[in-house]
C-alpha cells in the first residue's frame, strides 16, 4: 500500500463532506446554505480523483 497518504487525505475529505452537509442543513438558506453545498460538493469530486489517482498508480498484476 504505496499510496497510504491518499487513504488519509480522502477519509478528511469525507469528514469536511459531512461537515459541508451539516453547515447547510443548519443554514437554512442564503451563503451557509450554498457554501456547505459547495464544500461537499468538493469533498466528493476530490475522493473520486484520489481513487482514480491511486488505481492509476497501482502496477499490474496486484
């Protein structure tokens, strides 16, 4: 497991998603409310480019 530090950027990734989501269902409305949106929004995009960062680094055969 060469990649570990990606392991650990995407589990804090996946914690600032939640957290995302938790600031918008608190706000309501207005800039907490899309801001939270964004930052999950982000969260996800950013796990998925990890997982293709680290199955692209991956060599053949294992």
């Amino acid at each position: 497991m060469t990649n570990f530090s990606n392991w650990i950027l995407g589990f804090c990734a996946a914690v600032m998603g939640l957290g995302g989501l938790f600031v918008a269902s608190h706000a309501g409305y207005g800039v907490g409310y899309y801001g939270g949106l964004a930052v999950f929004v982000f969260a996800v995009l950013f796990v998925f480019f990890l997982i293709r960062t680290t199955l692209d680094h991956e060599e053949p055969g294992h």
